[in-house]
C-alpha cells in the first residue's frame, strides 16, 4: 500500500461527527438545516414547554405535549418531496372555525400520539415516514409546565405568561403539567441522555434563552448528562435580544445564565456573530418580540470558561436578522474536528 492510499484509507475511517442540537422555537430548525447539508450523526432534543398557538390549543384540549416545534424540525430533517413537507406544514385560515390556526401537521402529531398513547414514539414513526437521516426526541415524553422568578421576586408559569410579562427573570425552572406527585420531577428518556452522553458536540440554541432553551436544561437528568458528557458544549449566541426575555443582553450574559441554571460551567464554546445589523432594515413592527442586537463580548465570555468563535453569520431577509444556518453549520464542524478547544 503506498502513502497515498493509506492516508485515503485513514480519512475514509475518520468517524463522522455525532452532533447533539438542544432547543426548540425557530431557531433551531434554522441550524439543523445547516448541519444537513454536512457528513453529521445528527440529533436533534426539542422543548416541550410551549404553550402558545396552535400547540397550546392542543395541548390543553388533549392533554399532550405541544407539537409545534417538533414539527418544524422534523419537517427541516425530513428527505420527502418538498410537497408533501407543504402539506404537512399548511395552517388553515383563521376563519376556518374548529380549525383555525392549526397547523395540519400538528393534527397528524396528534393522532399518531393518541394511537400511541406517547408522542416520543410518535416522533419516531413520522421520523420514519419522513425518511430522516439521525434522530428527533422530544426532551420528555410528557408536557411541561415552566415556571420564572423575576428580579422583583414574583413568580409565572406558562411560556406565554412569562414573555409577555416583561420582567427581568431571575431563574426559571420545569414541572410535568399532569401529575398528582407535586414532587415528581421530569425525566428525559433514554435515548435523549444518551445522545448527549455519545455527543462529539452539543449545541445549544440559537432562539429564545429563557422559554426555547432552558427548559430543556432544566430537566434534571438532562443537566447532568450535560455535566458527564465529554462532547463540546457550544452555545450558539443569538443575534437579537428578545424582550421581556433579555433586554440588554451580552452574549456572555446568555452564557452566564445558562452556566448558573446548570450549577457549573457548561459551554466551552460560543459562536458569535460579527455583522452589523442595519437598523433601517429591520421591520419593528413585524419582528416585534425583538428589541437590539445581542452585545458582543468576547472577553467576558471568556471569564464565563468558553472560546469565542466569531464570524459574520449575519442573513438578513424578511426584514429581520437571523442566523445563515450553514455558515453556522460550518463552525459547528470545524469545533467537532479540532482535538481541543484553545
């Protein structure tokens, strides 16, 4: 064999990266798009804790983990014509009565969860049936009910609550909605602790820090695989802030929350956007839940135990700033390949 070949023969072994993505709302579809266009072992946990829209109808008419953000994912994940995903992703007119704002792919997440008496399997039927490469599980296979204490001492539950409340939180927390045990915490499923325990990487976010991410952290089982895992924890800062959320926010800020909620440091590193967002570009009006760009602050992410990992991963479109999922994608890889974090 010449050294050619064996070289050939060594990165054709080179073990493909498993990459963990935690969070929920539309951020995370967004770099689970990237990450499909790349050679990854993907998987993807999903919150379970909204309570607004369409998911929250369902979810209190039918006492059954909100589906909405499942579906999004599984739709970004799936390898079907792209028509049968419109399909599935089609809401009916808010003058359809009885149907109103629903998304059809949630009334699919519905039945199927019915049948099975469990939206984990669910998931795992329709991930089939969208014939899709890695994995999708929702963080428990239950509701969750979230809970905040603002800076003021009082306290919410409900995602949609705590949001609109505009408050300044000081620590939020998750309980399972239905149970007659008040003391019995959630418990993530096999399967989600050990993809993190597996992970090369785990992702967290982009997308709200308080109502799509921390309720997955918050789930207790979920906090320690996060501390025994050997994966990369990388944090993916958001480029907005989002009021009542984070108003004023550094991403080292978004950083130290997450490390605080957990009890120890956690992210080792955070990529972080570099772009300006014009201010004359943004639609205030449509993109009311966000407020200004998310402070840059490497230095302090840094006194928070993490790498900064910065680029322009600034894609303006629709009137507002968000992420380029794949130039994200591509960061997530090169941190996955490097033997260590300096």
């Amino acid at each position: 064999m010449t050294k050619g070949q064996e070289q050939l023969e060594k990165f054709a072994l080179k073990p493909v990266p498993k990459i963990v993505v935690i969070g929920g709302g539309s951020g995370q579809p967004v770099i689970l798009g990237g990450l499909k266009k790349c050679d990854t072992n993907l998987t993807a946990i999903v919150t379970v804790a909204d309570d607004g829209g369409s998911s929250g109808v369902l979810r209190n008419y039918l006492n059954m983990v909100p589906p909405g953000d499942i579906r999004n994912v599984l739709s970004t994940l799936a390898n079907i014509d792209q028509e049968v995903i419109d399909i599935f992703q089609y809401r009916f007119n808010s003058d359809d009565e009885m149907l109103a704002g629903h998304a059809l792919g949630n009334l699919i997440l519905a039945s199927i969860a019915e049948q099975d008496n469990s939206i984990f399997s669910a998931v795992q039927r329709m991930s089939k049936l969208f014939q899709i490469d890695g994995n999708v599980f929702p963080v428990v296979d239950e509701p969750l009910v979230l809970h905040a204490e603002f800076a003021d001492g009082t306290i919410l539950e409900g995602e949609g609550a705590i949001t609109a409340a505009g408050k300044k939180i000081k620590h939020v927390w998750v309980t399972p909605q239905f149970t007659l045990d008040k003391h019995r915490l959630p418990e993530a499923p096999s399967e989600v602790v050990n993809s993190i325990l597996n992970a090369d990487v785990v992702v967290l976010g982009p997308g709200s820090l308080f109502t799509s991410i921390m309720p997955n952290l918050m789930v207790p089982n979920v906090a320690e695989a996060l501390l025994a895992t050997r994966a990369k924890v990388v944090y993916v800062a958001n480029i907005m802030t989002q009021k009542g959320e984070t108003d004023g926010f550094s991403d080292a800020d978004h950083v130290r929350a997450i490390n605080e909620h957990i009890g120890e440091r956690v992210v080792d590193a955070v990529i972080m956007n570099t772009a300006q967002v014009p201010e004359d570009y943004i639609d205030w009006k449509k993109w009311n839940e966000v407020s200004r760009q998310v402070i840059s602050d490497p230095e302090h992410v840094r006194a928070e135990g993490a790498i900064p990992v910065m680029g322009d991963l600034l894609e303006l479109r629709d009137a507002g700033a968000f992420h380029d999922g794949y130039k994200v994608a591509q960061l997530i890889m090169q941190i996955a390949a490097a033997d260590k974090l300096n």
